[in-house]
C-alpha cells in the first residue's frame, strides 16, 4: 500500500509558495514607498559672499496640465550684502524663465523677502502613465542695477530643497552659462511605488476576466451546474472594472495606452464570459 504523505505535502508546500512571493511583493511595495518622493540635485554651488542663493522648493505636480509648482526664496549666508533670506540689504531682482505667468520678481531695498510662487511648463505627455515623464529646462538669474541703470547679473546658484512631492522622483541639474546665468534641468517622473501599485492594480484587472471565462466555459462544457447567480456576480465585475480604472493613481485620462492595451480587453473577456454563460444557460436552464 503506497504512503499519502507526498500527496499531504503538495498543498503545504503550494502554501508556502504563495506565502513567501505575497511577501516579497509586500516587502517591494513598502520599501518602493518608502524611497518614493526623492529629489536628486547635481551641479549645486556652494553660497559665499556676493553668491545668492535661490532655494526652491517643490510645492506640486499636475501632468494633467503639465505644470510643477514651486517656491523659490533668494537668500545668503551670514556675509551677504544682498540679503538675508528675511530681509533685502539692497535692491535687487530675479528673473525666471519657462514659467507660466510673471517671470521677473523685484525686491526693494528693507523690503521683506516673499518667496516667489511659480509654476514650469513642463514638456510631457500624461498618456504614457505611469511611465510618463516630464522635463524643463529654466534659466535663473539674480540681477541688481549698475549706477548706470543697467541690470548686471549677481553670482547666482539653486538649491534645492529635500522635500519631494508624493508619488514624484524630481532630479534638478544646475549647469552655469557665465555671469551669473544658470540654466537649471528639471526632471520629474513618477515614483517607483506608484509604478508598481500601477502594475498590481493592473495585474488584478487581468485577472477578473480570466476567472470570468474560466467560470463560464466550465459551464458552458457541462462540468458544473448552471447557477443563475453567476449571472450577477458576472454582471458586477464587469460594472467595477470602471470604477477599478478610475482608482489608478496619477488619475491617466481616457484614451491613454493602458486603454488600448488593457482595459478595454478586459471588459472584451468580460463581456465574453457572459455571453459563454447566457449560453449555457439557455441549453442546460432551468425551463
């Protein structure tokens, strides 16, 4: 007589399986997420004397209009002669360029240092989510008037701040042009946590519709019986598999590859499994 045991160690070892890739894919998730949100900066200067220093901070990413938001504060170290961060020892102005909107700013002197509010216009295209990215390059420059009414250009670097934005991974790359021109690159792509709950959630799509027609050809075969019910567990998936796209982070318009790709093969099979069951059931129904 043959011993069962390999027989009982197939399901415990499936188990175990299952449990250890459920953990590995959980592990990436969190330390995706946990890394998300970085902003990477190359080329940055060190501030000394006459150097102004243009802090900017990311505030916000909208791929939809293709736009990042941030803050830029001119300010000095403890011997500077134009300003303090808080206050400005003389006249002066910044210009900033590849924005929406005003692009020079003025400050007088004892005036109070108001952080610039401005947003890029970035060049990318929302359709390729989440593997889209977005670029621009912006020339920043601190200037102050000459006795002759000229503007002559300050000694001029950005720092920029640590503070990212959530789901965003932002590199900025200070390159100097001469006479205190800088020409700052700005890169901004998606994190590698929203990637990946991209991916899963697209994952999970995928599979409904194959469940779906599993489901309905076994029936439609004569393997198991036609349970009416099915019908509307069918109907349900098929109604949540928009609601399931709309919930992708990032928020990707109607029309963009996933669509094409996924999406619209989902609702295909879906839509194919009932029409398999709606068969079956007419032949092997109930009268």
């Amino acid at each position: 007589m043959s011993s069962p045991a390999p027989s009982r160690r197939r399901p415990i070892l499936w188990i175990v399986v299952c449990v250890v890739v459920f953990a590995a894919l959980y592990g990436t998730v969190v330390g995706l997420y946990a890394g998300s949100g970085d902003v990477v900066t190359t080329g940055e200067a060190e501030t000394s004397g006459e150097t102004v220093a243009l802090s900017m901070t990311p505030e916000k990413m909208d791929a939809t209009t293709n736009r990042l938001t941030v803050s830029v504060v001119p300010t000095q170290g403890e011997d500077g002669t134009v300003t303090n961060g808080l206050v400005a020892w003389r006249s002066f102005g910044v210009l900033i360029s590849a924005v929406a909107g005003s692009t020079a700013t003025e400050y007088a002197a004892d005036d109070l240092i108001a952080p610039i509010q401005t947003s890029f216009v970035m060049e990318g295209r929302i359709e390729n989510w989440p593997f889209d990215r977005y670029a621009v390059r912006s020339v920043m420059m601190a200037i102050e008037e000459d006795a002759d009414g000229e503007s002559v250009p300050l000694p001029t670097t950005v720092h920029t701040s640590k503070r990212g934005i959530p789901g965003w991974d932002i590199a900025v790359t200070e390159t100097q042009l001469g006479d205190g021109v800088l020409a700052v690159d700005i890169a901004v792509t998606r994190s590698g946590s929203t990637i990946a709950f991209g991916i899963v959630l697209l994952s999970l799509m995928v599979i409904i519709p194959v469940l779906v027609l599993t489901v309905a050809i076994v029936v439609l075969r004569g393997r198991r019986k036609v349970e009416v019910t099915v019908m509307g567990w069918i109907g349900a998936m098929l109604f949540a598999t928009i609601p399931l796209r709309n919930f992708l982070p990032g928020s990707p318009p109607i029309g963009s590859w996933i669509d094409y790709l996924i999406v619209l093969w989902v609702l295909a099979g879906l839509v194919g499994g009932l029409v398999l069951f709606v068969i079956a059931w007419l032949r092997r129904g109930p009268a």
